[in-house]
C-alpha cells in the first residue's frame, strides 16, 4: 500500500542506517523546540507520542517530529515540495546538519521527489509524476541505476494503455528508494526483510494554532439543587427505652426500614 508522506531528515551520525534500524529513543522536548523554530510564532500544541507511521496522510495542521541525537527529522506539509531545489535555506537552517535528506510523496498524482544536501550544497534532487519529470538536478546515486535501466517498471492496471512519455519506473518507488538506501527505510508495504519499519521510529505529534492562539477554556460544573422530592428521606434515629442498652448500628439501621435483626440468641 502507497503512503503519502513529507519528511525533512537532519543527520549528522556516519551510519544512520545502522542507528535507525537498532531503535531510537525520542526527545520530546528537543523535538517541540525543533517545531517551534519550524512555525515562527505559531502556537504549538503537544498531542503525545506518536511513531514516523504517521506522517502518512498527516493533516495540514500537524507536524510530526523526533530528535534522536545526531538524527532528527520533521514531518507535515511544512516541508512539502514539488521542487527540492527550491527548498528554502530557512528550513534547512532549523538544525546545522552534515547532511539533509528529503522526501515528500502522494499517490493520489502517483509524485515522488527526493533531495539530498551536504553542507548546506544541494547534491541531488528529483520529482516527477509518472509522464513529467518536474525536476532533475545533480549526478544520479548508484541506487538509481536499476530504475533508469527499466528493472522497475510501471504497473498499469488492466486495460489501460501504455503511455509513450512514461518513465521506465514510477516516481513514488523512485523516490523511498532514496530513504531506504540513505536512512535503511520506507513507508509503502510491504517491507522488505532488511528494511526498518516507520512504526517503530518514535516521534512527537503537534497542532499547529495561530499565533496568540488560546485553548478553549473548561465548561464548569453545573450542580443540581437537591429539591424536597429528591432529597434522601431522613429517618430519626431509633433511641433504647431507659435502662436498655444502646443498639448496635446494623440494629438501628435495619430498625429505620421497619424490621429487626436476629437476636443475639439465634446467631450462635
């Protein structure tokens, strides 16, 4: 199944596949201040845990993120972009990394794109449906080799004709093979036996309000008077006769509902 997804990685360790695929532990205050820089004035709002599973089909109000030491990542429309060369230094500049990583994918337009910085220097982007390619800068990594050499073709569904213009590969497979080859993952089922799965990547979920927003506040409690027909009845409390012992409180209470207990006597 495709996943729809954007996500920004930042990382700075030398075998992020191998720290990926070990298991990371989240920071979710880093990870909330990471998105604070992300939306400026906007109110960010902590919605608990979540994992990187998540970041597929995200509403456009949330940002999922995670900082794991020397890896962080931001996911949500906020980093969304059909042309990774355009992608602005602002968001790049959240985290002073060796390397960024891109992906942003939907299959609804069967898109994929992919970028790739080091230092701050665009080595790589690409984004294309499966007829037009969008954009296509910087040398080919050596995992795209078999897609342009036509060993993963495009699928079409019974009946549908072949397009001439197509590419030899579709864009959205195209473009999780760079994270799984760059970060040892991918969101589309089913994984294969290397790979690490999305689920088990924690992060942090947050809503993101307009400046000076507020939460609503608590509806009070609303108390209902106690009126004569409900309140309890109240019943006198059942006083021995003069020189006769004071009854024990399960005597007196049974007393008030009109009977009376077993007599010492007969509970032997």
């Amino acid at each position: 199944m495709a996943a729809k997804a954007s996500m920004l990685w930042f990382v700075d360790s030398d075998d992020p596949v191998t720290d990926i695929r070990r298991g990371l532990n989240n920071d979710p205050h880093q990870a909330q201040h990471l998105v604070q820089q992300l939306v400026g004035d906007g109110v960010v709002v902590d919605e608990g845990p979540c994992s990187l599973a998540d970041a597929d089909g995200l509403p456009d109000d949330n940002v999922i993120a995670g900082v794991y030491g020397r890896l962080a990542v931001i996911c949500g429309r906020a980093v969304a972009t059909d042309r990774p060369s355009e992608f602005t230094d602002t968001r790049l500049r959240l985290r002073p990394t060796a390397v960024a990583v891109l992906l942003h994918t939907d299959p609804v337009d069967s898109f994929g794109a992919f970028a790739r910085w080091e230092n701050g220097a665009l080595r790589r982007s690409f984004a294309a449906d499966p007829v037009d390619i969008r954009e296509d800068e910087g040398l080919p990594y050596p995992f795209e080799r078999g897609f342009w050499a036509g060993e993963h073709p495009l699928q079409y569904a019974e009946g549908v004709p072949h397009d001439p213009q197509a590419l030899p590969f579709h864009p959205q497979e195209f473009a999780e093979q760079s994270t799984r080859d760059w970060l040892g993952f991918r969101f589309t089922r089913p994984l294969g036996p290397d790979d690490a799965d999305p689920r088990d990547i924690p992060a942090t979920r947050f809503a993101i309000r307009p400046p000076g927003w507020q939460p609503p506040p608590e509806p009070e409690r609303q108390t209902e008077p106690v009126s004569a027909a409900t309140e309890p009845a109240r019943h006198p409390e059942v006083r021995p006769e003069p020189g006769q012992p004071e009854a024990p409180a399960g005597n007196r209470v049974a007393r008030w509902f009109g009977f009376a207990p077993k007599s010492e006597s007969h509970e032997s």
